[in-house]
C-alpha cells in the first residue's frame, strides 16, 4: 500500500494522530479487516509496536477489534469515524474543563498564585511584554487583558476582525460593562459587518473609522497589545500580536486614538 506523505501528515493534523496510528489506520481502511501481523507488513510499522498503535486507534473509536483467533481488526467507515472522533474530543474536553475548574477550590491553585506572586515582585513594569504567534493565541491574550480591566479598554480592528471578535470576545466585554468599564470600539463598518457592530454597541460605543486600517488594543491607558500584520494577507496561524506593558507609551497612544475618535462616524 502506497500512501503520499503528504496526505499521512494532513490526516495526522486533521485527527491529532502520531505516525505510525496514521500509518496502521490507513492500512487497514484499505484492507477492511486484517491481523496485526498482516497490517505491520503493510504499514511498515515495527511490529513490535503495532498491537499498541492499534489498541490506541480501537480507544480513540477508529477501529473495532473481532473477537477469534487469529484476533483481527475492523475498520470503520470514514464518516462513522469522524462522528465518534468528535463525540470523544467533546467528553475529553468536559473533562478536562471540570478537572480544571476543581482547581480553583484547592490548595495547588493558591501554591501555583503564591509563586507567581512572589516571581512577579522581581520584574519590571516595562518588562512585562512578550510576542504572541497564532490569531487564537492573540485573541486568548486580549480576552485576559479585558477581563483583567479596570477602567477604559479601547479597541481598534479590520472589518473582518469586528466580525471575529463578536463570538471570541463579546462575552468577557459584556462583564466589562456591568463593572463599569468604559469601551470604545472603531473599524470600518461594511454591509458585512453592519449587524456585529449594532450588536456590539450594546456594551460599547461602536464607531466606523472608514479606509483607516489598524489593529490594536489600549486597555487602562497602561497595557498594549497591537498586531503586526494585515490580517487580509496572513494566515490565522501566522498572525503576530505584541503586548506591551507601558503606562507611557499606552497613554500616548490613547490620547491620539482619542483625537481622531471624534472624527470617527458613530453608527445609525
């Protein structure tokens, strides 16, 4: 059985798979039912290792093993496949959310803040910054900065990152609001985007910068997180954000964010 790298690696991303279970499950698809022995010699996979890559596909629901001797595997069908797939990664990710909402009761959460706690006495103000790879790396830091808000945050994006944020972000600035904090969010509205922001200026003052294209965030006039590339052009994973912790530099920006601001159009 000849199978391209390149599509092995595509089903190893796409299923979260190591190489030989890709390997092993290809195998045996196109065998329908096989012995471990037989799918070692097909798949090129140590034999050795081959009854533990298949016990992990039988775990994950890729395959089913028949009981008899010789035992023998079963593939299921690509469809039955992805639907038992995404049942597991939904059960495994309620899991893990429980187990990690537990430790916010426990003793290792407050072992865990007393060591930061003691860390971050030692660090500068102004070193407190970093880069950020990956739009939803990005996105996950700009939900903590809001959370995190005390008193303004302003937000500057694309008419597409408008539409982005509603979902990832419109949850945290809700909260925002019932404490208090000041919002303000500008980017050019477009029929495509029209309903997002009416939908966003029931937290914030939402308003329409026309052909200006930016994508920043100030949050208190303190902290800033900026994005370096124009997100039209780059790849979601390829997207490079920078976050800043400078009172003067965020103070600065804010106050000719806050000059144009009033020559932004407000929406109808």
């Amino acid at each position: 059985m000849i199978v391209k790298d390149e599509f092995l690696s595509r089903l190893r991303k796409i299923f979260d798979l190591n190489l030989y279970e890709v390997k092993v499950w290809t195998a045996l698809l196109s065998r329908g039912t096989s012995t471990a022995g037989e799918l070692s010699s097909i798949s090129d996979v140590p034999r050795s290792r081959t009854y533990d890559i298949l016990e992990s596909l039988e775990k994950k629901g890729f395959i089913v093993m028949k009981l008899g001797k010789p035992i023998k595997f079963v593939a299921l069908k690509p469809e039955e496949v992805i639907e038992r797939v995404k049942k597991n990664l939904v059960i495994t990710a309620k899991e893990k959310s429980q187990r990690l909402e537990k430790l916010k009761g426990e003793d290792i959460l407050e072992e865990l803040t007393g060591i930061f706690s003691d860390g971050i006495k030692y660090i500068e103000s102004s070193d407190l910054s970093g880069a950020l790879k990956g739009r939803q790396n990005i996105y996950n830091h700009l939900d903590m900065l809001i959370r995190e808000a005390q008193k303004t945050i302003t937000i500057v994006t694309t008419a597409d990152g408008l539409n982005r944020k509603l979902e990832i972000l419109l949850p945290s600035l809700e909260k925002a609001k019932k404490r208090g904090i000041t919002i303000k969010i500008s980017a050019p509205i477009t029929t495509e985007n029209k309903q997002v922001a009416k939908d966003f200026s029931k937290v914030a003052e939402v308003k329409d910068i026309g052909d200006l294209r930016a994508r920043f965030m100030i949050i208190d006039g303190e902290q800033l997180m900026f994005m370096l590339l124009n997100d039209e052009e780059v790849h979601p994973s390829y997207d490079i954000g920078i976050w800043l912790n400078t009172e003067f530099f965020a103070q600065a920006l804010e106050q000719l964010f806050e000059i144009a601001w009033n020559n932004f159009k407000a929406i109808k």
